[in-house]
C-alpha cells in the first residue's frame, strides 16, 4: 500500500526545524515514522487493525476517544488510520492481574498481537487487540501502544503488554485560586478560567484531560489547597461539574480542596466544630449536593492547622476527628478524605522537620477507612534533596500517599532545569527498614507493604495557562515523569528521560537518536546540578525569603523562627549543619534502627545528608579527603560548572531541535548559570564569614562584595501569595 502525503504537509514534517514547535502538543506530537529508507518496502506504509476488548463490546464516550486517538495518531505515524474494532471479551479470559474487582486491575490493559483471524477479517494486516475490563483500561492501553510505537523499532505486530497500575489514585494539585492565581505556579495563569464556567468551556480542558489519560493519571484537585470556601457553592459547583462531565470520558475525576471552616463562611453557621451535629449534618447536606451534580467526584483534600489554615485543633479536636467527620458524609457515595500531614506549628518549638510524625503518629489506627494521609515526600518542604519523612516507615495501620511537588518551588521555578524524576526515585526507593530490607517508601504507598487497598500520589501540578503548559520546555519531562511513575514506580528515571525526549522532540522522517540522547543525559543530571549549586551537602531551606526563589542563607528576620533559614544551616565559626541527633533534635530518632546507624554517625551518613543530620566543624575531613569548608566550596563551584556544560550541550543542539523550543531553552539555560553563579557566590561569601578559610583552588573569587548580593531583590516573582 503507498503511503499518502499531501506534498505541503510531508514538507512541513521533514523539515522539523524550520517550523515552529510551540510545545502546546507536549509528548504527543505524533511526528512521521519514517522508515528506513533502505529497507524493502520502505515506502510501503502498513494498515494496522486493532480491536478495543471490553466486557460489553459496546461504543462508549471512552472508547470513542480511544478511537479517535488512534485513528489521528496512526494517521499521523504511518499516513494512514487503523481499521478499529469494538469486541466483547469475557472477563475471566483476561489476565489475572486485570480481573480483580478493584481500581487497579480495573484500569490495567492487555496489548497482544489477535492471532486467530476472526471472521470479518479477510485482510493479512497486522492486528493488535487491546483488552481491559474498563473503558478507561483502554484508553490507557491505546496511548501505552502509541507510546511504544514511536519509542521502539519493533514491529506492530510484536507489541505485547500487560500493565496493570502500581497505585489506584494517581492525581494532580492543583494549587490554584479562584482569581486565576496559582501559588507556586510559573507557567501563567490558571487553567480554570471560572469566570467563563460553566457556559463556556475552553477547548483546553480536553487537551489538559487528554495529556492526563495518556499517563494513565485519573484524578485532579482543580483548587489550592489553601482553600476558599467558596468553591464549595453551588454556583462554583455547576461550574466544577462542567469540566467533570468533560473529563469523565478520558477517566479522569474531579477532587476539590475542602475549607474547613466553609460551614462558617458560606453556610451561616457559627462553628466549624467537626464535632457538633449541625457540623457534621452540614457537610453531609454538601456531599449530597455535590455528588447529585457529580456522581463520581473524587473527595476532598483538606490542609489543616498548618500556616493559617482553620483545621479541628482550633475546637481542641484531632486531625482524625476532623478528618473522619468529612470522610463519614462521604462514605456513602464513595468519596474519600485526603488529609494533609504537611502541619506544623509557630508555638511549637520543636525542631519542624519532627512535628509532623509527633502530630500524627498517636493517630495511627485511628481513621476511617476512607481517609488517605497524604504527606510530603520530606518531613521539611520539597527541598532540592531531602531524607524521606520517617511518617512512611512509622505509621503502618493508616493509608498513606506521597505528595511531590512537580511545580519547581525550591528548584529553579521553571526557569531552570531540573528533572525530578531521579529525587522520586531517590525517594520512592528508600529503604524504611519496618520489615527488613526491601521496606521501600513506594510499597508503602502502593498498599501493599502494610496491606492496604486504597492508595494515592500527587503531584503538585506545574501547569499554567503558557502555551506550552510548563513555562520552561524541558519542564514538561516532570509532568510527564510524575504520571509514569504514578502507573509503575518501578521504571527508571534514565528510562523515562528516553521516552519523553524522543516522544517529544524526535524529528519527523530525520530521526536523530543523538539528540534524544543528549536531551536525555542533560535531563538526568539536571537536579543535582541544582542541589550542588544551592543546597549541597544535606543543606536545606537557605533560599531568599517568600518567593523562595534564589539564596538567602542570611535571612534571620522572619517572625516564625523555623521560616528563617539560619534556623536550618546553624552555620557558626564552629561549624555548618543542623545537629539531628541524639546530641541534637534527635529527629533522627524518629526512623528505623537501621538508619539510625547509618545516618547518625557522620564517617558513614551519605555526603547528600551530611548536614542534614549533624552540625560539623569546618575543618571535619570528609571520605575524599576534603575538609567540610574545602568540599563546600567544591560542591558549589561543580553545580556551576555543570550549569555551563549544560548550556554547551544544549547549544550543540542548535539546528537539530526546532528553532522555536532550542531558542526558549538556551535562554533559559543561559539565565541558570548566572542563578548557579548567584547561589554560589551569595552562600560562600556569607559562610565565609564563619569559616573564615580561603576559598580553595578551583574555585572561582566572586566578583561582588557579600552585601551585593544580600541586596539583590527580584522584582518579578510569580506564583507567590
Ligand atoms: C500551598 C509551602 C509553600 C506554600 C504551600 C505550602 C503547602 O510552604 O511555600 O505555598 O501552600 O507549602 O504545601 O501547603
């Protein structure tokens, strides 16, 4: 069969880097495969059948998108569409691992190649049947097929997949106000555009709820976690069901931060006492409400006595009690409570990093079973590197979810790069030690290691209103790696960074495995670059004060005292670190016997944590030889050299990557290595003036004087409240 193009088009597709690529398409641009040239029948292009499998064979809202994606991809792939079937499989056929009667198994798929010709197939096509016990099983499967179809030479006909999720509720935050605002957001605006909803719907919410079911994510929280109540109005809650009845075909359900003084503020009662009847009967009235207008809403995610929020201690009551009241007015339409355990306190005077695990600790076994609790993967605050929060070896009888941050707070905001998949990896993979070696967080977060069904992982999102959604280009490689890892936390970051810059800047017809790899390898070094050349060592929290954009090691001023970073480097002429041992906070305590061992002695703790856990004298000889000071300096002086190699190596990518996205990332990279230089020449002056050692060769003099770059404010700094 002979492949046709309309001669424009093929021009506009073999020439990829003379036509603007505005990054709107992200991973799913469907360039031309072309084939090998020199092989036979090149110019042949195969028309793929491919039967859709579900329990009742009938035509769905799901299955037509799952038809549709196929037929615009293939289109695009291979210049023709796929003959699509639609097929009734019987349940007990499929695979095991499909037919549990739970959200995992639901969602999972089978990809293999349908051997038995059935019998309104004549032709000798290739033929691929896709099978799951869920619409949305195949929707997922489809784009795992389109995935695999760019990403490997093999032939169609040889795919076969079976892929079931690690966790059942896999969702974005977003942490987005009803102005348009978002905290901690640096890609513009607000996707949510309320003022329009629920009458107008932007044609981008499909593509958002499209680009989520590639990944297989199936939840959104659409609002800040510093909630307003008012979403939970019903003039707000027309306009969420809109973009539910939107999303629900791609799979995707729809949560809301819940206020928890909202009976106070929109419901004219006089308490938020999660123990008063009226309360209770409130928020019952609200669940009723919103599942009438949303039959599969999600639940609520609730912050809570944490920086201002109004929460349960603020009637003496618990976070459980507070918790299970919600959870007990959503029990009965299947919703659940994802409950924060981001909580600590300006009157607590304990070390921060300790207050969470105190907090919730004793409440373990306490929950209804319908409450998740959802913590940040650090017991601090999504810094460039942090030890996991011991909460996910501690508390073995509650459901717990890992909250990361894909927007990049304390990471360069999206104007620098920073792959985050190796720092979840890093965490995901910890060792919690609870029952023996192989005690790993993200068991914990599957359900498995402590037997729990209901699972959960979010992402605070990095989205926007920015054309290409992220701000920075490359920044789509985290949203991208956080919806991977959600379905299968065992894949590995070097294989995630391939899949994502081929699938996203593989040229049509001039395939350049070259650039992939160098994108790629740029990727994966790209946060610890960031974590040499601001907070090496296990430093944490030294950024400028609020925007947390850039250094502010000297900031001591703030009202809180654990918002002030000189509370976490404790940097004196002594020495630098936070002591966290049994000398110290003894928040080392707080984890297995095992890493307590490991991580208490500083001759064995891992240079990453060094400083985390133990306050060292300038002068303390670390494993390579290096002083404390010497290997300080060292480690900032490496982050801004890799900083210019990555410019380099971008820079040699010029004419191989479209001119449009090559243009944004220079830049970009151009503006991280004056940041890296700021960071390193902001913090070692200011150390400086505790060690009082000369900088060792190597490192390069800082042009400015300390109080230069003490008075260096930016003017411009989005995503903070
Ligand atoms: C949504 C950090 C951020 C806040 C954020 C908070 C949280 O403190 O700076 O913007 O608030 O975390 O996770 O609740």
């Amino acid at each position: 069969m002979r492949c046709f193009l309309p001669i424009l088009f093929a021009a506009v597709l073999m020439s990829p880097s003379h036509y603007a690529e505005d990054g709107y398409a992200l991973w799913l641009r469907y360039p031309r495969l072309a084939p090998d040239s020199t092989s036979p029948g090149a110019d042949e292009c195969p028309r793929f059948t491919i039967i859709l499998a579900t329990p009742t064979g009938q035509e769905t809202p799901t299955l037509a998108l799952a038809q549709a994606e196929l037929e615009t991809a293939l289109r695009h792939l291979y210049g023709q569409p796929p003959l699509v079937r639609l097929e009734a499989v019987d349940t007990d056929s499929l695979p095991y691992a499909l037919r549990a009667n739970d959200t995992k198994a639901r969602e999972g798929f089978l990809i293999a190649p349908f051997t038995t010709s059935p019998q309104n197939n004549t032709s000798s096509s290739p033929v691929l049947r896709i099978a799951a016990a869920s619409d949305t099983g195949i929707l997922y499967g489809v784009f795992a097929l389109l995935r695999q179809l760019q990403l490997s030479d093999q032939p169609f006909s040889n795919i076969a997949i079976t892929s079931v999720p690690s966790i059942a509720h896999r969702l974005l935050n977003h942490w987005d106000n009803l102005d348009g605002f978002v905290e901690r957001g640096y890609a513009g605006n607000s996707l949510w555009r309320w003022e329009e909803l629920p009458d107008e719907l932007d044609p981008r919410y499909r593509d958002y709820a499209r680009a989520m079911a590639s990944l297989g994510l199936n939840g959104t929280v659409l609002n800040n976690v510093n909630a307003d109540a008012r979403i939970l109005t019903t003039e707000y809650l027309l306009k969420v069901a809109a973009l539910a009845d939107l999303f629900r075909a791609y799979g995707l359900r729809v949560y809301l931060s819940a206020r928890f003084s909202a009976p106070i503020e929109i419901g004219e009662l006089h308490t938020g006492d999660p123990l008063a009847t009226e309360v209770a009967a409130w928020w019952r009235a609200k669940a009723a409400e919103i599942y009438a207008l949303i039959p599969d809403f999600g639940g609520f995610l609730v912050k809570a006595n944490s920086e201002g929020q109004p929460g349960p201690h603020d009637y003496g009551r618990s976070h459980a009690e507070g918790a299970n009241m919600l959870a007990e007015a959503l029990a009965p339409h299947g919703g659940i409570v994802i409950w924060r355990a981001f909580v600590y306190s300006p009157d607590n005077k304990t070390d921060r990093v300790k207050q969470a695990y105190n907090e919730f600790l004793p409440l373990d076994g306490n929950f209804a079973p319908n409450v998740v609790l959802q913590i940040k993967n650090g017991p601090l605050d999504f810094m460039p590197r942090e030890p996991f929060s011991p909460l996910f070896g501690a508390m073995r009888q509650t459901p717990l979810a890992a909250e990361l941050q894909i927007t990049q707070e304390y990471l360069g905001q999206q104007h620098q790069v920073a792959f985050l998949a190796p720092m979840w990896k890093e965490f995901l993979t910890s060792e919690t030690y609870t029952q023996g070696p192989g005690s790993t967080v993200a068991k914990v977060i599957d359900g498995t290691l402590n037997g729990h069904p209901l699972s959960l992982i979010s992402g605070v999102a990095n989205t926007g209103s920015d054309r290409n959604w992220t701000g920075h280009p490359l920044a789509q490689a985290n949203w991208y790696a956080y919806g991977r890892l959600a379905w299968d936390h065992t894949l590995t970051s070097g294989k995630i960074a391939h899949e994502w810059a081929q699938l996203t800047f593989r040229n049509a017809r001039s395939f350049d495995p070259e650039t992939v790899e160098t994108i790629e390898k740029l990727l994966l070094g790209s946060r610890e670059t960031v974590v040499n050349y601001s907070m090496p060592l296990g430093l944490h929290h030294i950024m400028a004060t609020a925007h947390h954009y850039g250094p502010g090691p000297w900031v001591d001023n703030l009202h809180r005292d654990d918002w002030n970073p000189t509370y976490y480097h404790r940097a004196d002429e002594q020495g630098l670190g936070f002591d966290r041992t049994a000398t110290g906070s003894n928040a080392l305590s707080q984890y297995a016997p095992e890493l307590q061992t490991l991580w208490g002695n500083p001759d064995t703790c891992p240079p990453e944590f060094l400083l985390w856990f133990h306050h060292l004298p300038w002068d303390y000889r670390l494993s390579t030889g290096h002083t404390l000071w010497d290997k300080l300096c060292l480690s900032y002086q490496q982050g801004v050299e890799e900083a210019q190699a990555m410019l380099s190596t971008w820079e040699k990518l010029a004419g191989k990557v479209d001119t449009e996205r090559f243009t944004d990332v220079r830049q970009r990279l151009a503006r991280q290595v004056t940041d890296a230089i700021t960071w390193r020449d902001s913090c070692l002056l200011y150390f400086q003036t505790f060690s009082k050692r000369p900088f060792p060769a190597g490192v390069e003099p800082p042009p400015h004087s300390l109080s230069y770059y003490q008075s260096l404010r930016p003017e411009s700094t989005p995503g903070n409240p």
